[in-house]
C-alpha cells in the first residue's frame, strides 16, 4: 500500500491516552510557509496497484513515565484507482490502549480521500471515535492553482478557506515522488504534506530517509512472500520522520512521530513501525488482496 497513513494517527492515540479532546481547528495553523525543497507533482515509473492491506499493531516498547500500560490494534487499508481517474483511500484504525492503574480506552479512526494524480484536487473526510462516542471530524476539499499554490475549503470542523504553499503535497503524491526519488538512487527526500489532518488546518514537514534498495530477486517475508504480484517489484526500507512546523525550536528539532516500512516500486509497504516518541508500535501485515485495476481509457 502507499504508506499514506492520515498524519492526524499520532495525535489521535496521544489525546486518546491522555483522555483530552482532539486539537480544534483554532488551536491548529494555516497557511505556513513551506521549507521543502521537492517539485510538485514528480511521478513514479511503476504505477501504484490497488489493493486492500490490513495490518496487526502491538506496543513495541515505551518510557516508564508513559501511561500506557499495553496496546493492539488494526489496520485496514483500502486503495484504489489509477493515474487517469485519481487514487481513493479508505482506511480504518482501531486501536485499544491500555492504560497503567487499569482501564482501558479505545480509539477508532476512519478515514477516507481522494486525489488526482496530479496533484491538482485532493478530497478528505475523517471521523475519530474515542470509546465509541465522536470527537472529532474533518471534512474539506484542497485544489491547487494553475500557477501552484493551493486553497483548502473546509466544511468541518467549521467554515473556513485559507491557501497552502506551492510546494505542499498531498499523500498519495508525496509517496510517488518518494518512489521516484528512491528509483533514481536518491537517499534523502524533503517535503511538507497535507491530508486534511488535525483539524484540518495541519501541515507537516517531513523527512524520508531512504535506504538502499533491495532487489526484486531478494526473498520477501510474511504475506508478501506469497504475494506473486510482488515478484519483479524493487523495494526500499524507508524512515519518515514528520515535524510540525508551527513549533519553535531551540536546538535539535525532534519530530512528532518517525514511521519506518519497506515501500514497494508499486505503492505497497510492509513491515511497519511507529514510533509517537512516549511508545512505538510494530505492525505486520496479516493479509494483502489486490484488487481490480481500472485501466486507464
């Protein structure tokens, strides 16, 4: 799958262990000046599939004064579409965290988008559920402009218009030009990102580190071992680190969450880990169905 897990992730299960609201679009920042260095858009040679990825999460470590005690989860991941009619995301994360001194807290996040190839329109509605009751939804569209900047109307959670940098990309955008800088030997990849995400108002800067590649004649592990589609498809382990841009930082900047995974030429990743700093997560993936691929006409 494009790793384009919605950015809202880390701090949904931080506000959901702390048992606070969801940041509103009043705490969060618009328009930002972007510190990117990529192109928009930058496309890959091998097309993104689609397919339908769902994910197993556990805690894989955290800090003594964290208060979380255990956590598990899912993730279901739904992509489809093509470069001619753009790319829908469908994606779902339930996750059950387990807080020390007892209790429990569940957070459901669903999510769904598009976006055209080009980097052109992008369409984002998400709802966040903790313990069953909402808290927290986003609905808007983003378009950008012939000469590159972007505007964002949102809907929810109020009426608001502001514009975006030329150089913001969208996610499913984002990953392609990631595969396109992993396929011509590139191990360093600057961008911002925005996908709708806390309050719809958040951009990220962002930094993946790509490693180097392994080739399509390598063996894979878990279910991409049995996946014959995978066979011939080159693969990357890549680090996504994500900062947010609207705090001041003395020092050494630290991001608000690193996401590691092995990206796949043709948009699918395997081999998970999200690290939120106070906890990490390690996600394996249980099962991988591709689905029909509409050609383009």
């Amino acid at each position: 799958m494009p790793m384009t897990f919605p950015a809202p992730l880390a701090a949904v299960l931080l506000l959901t262990v702390a048992g606070a609201a969801p940041a509103s679009a009043q705490d969060s920042i618009a328009p930002q000046k972007a510190a990117a260095t990529a192109a928009i858009p930058a496309a890959a040679s091998v097309p993104f599939v689609a397919h339908r990825a769902v994910y197993d999460l556990k805690l894989d470590g955290r800090k003594e004064q964290t208060s979380i005690d255990s956590m598990r989860g899912r993730i279901v991941y739904d992509f489809s579409g093509n470069a001619c009619n753009g790319y829908a995301l469908n994606f779902r994360q339930v996750t059950e965290i387990g807080l020390t001194g007892g209790g429990f807290n569940t957070s459901d996040l669903r999510s769904t988008t598009f976006e055209d190839d080009k980097g052109r329109n992008f369409r984002f509605n998400s709802q966040n559920f903790t313990n069953q009751k909402l808290d927290g939804s986003v609905d808007g569209q983003a378009n950008r402009a012939d000469g590159g900047s972007v505007a964002v109307a949102l809907k929810k959670p109020k009426s608001t218009k502001f514009d975006l940098s030329e150089r913001v990309f969208f996610p499913t955008g984002q990953m392609k030009a990631i595969v396109a800088a992993a396929q011509a030997g590139e191990h360093v990849f600057e961008s911002q990102v925005y996908d709708g995400s806390d309050g719809g108002q958040k951009i990220f800067n962002t930094l993946a580190v790509i490693g180097p590649k392994v080739g399509a004649d390598k063996p894979r592990q878990g279910v991409a071992a049995d996946a014959k589609q995978l066979d011939g498809v080159d693969r990357w382990p890549v680090t996504i680190s994500y900062f947010d841009p609207s705090k001041k930082v003395v020092g050494e900047e630290m991001p608000v969450y690193t996401m590691s995974f092995d990206l796949y030429a043709d948009g699918i990743s395997d081999n998970l880990s999200l690290d939120y700093t106070d906890f990490r997560l390690k996600g394996t993936m249980v099962s991988l169905d591709f689905l029909p691929q509409t050609a383009c006409k």
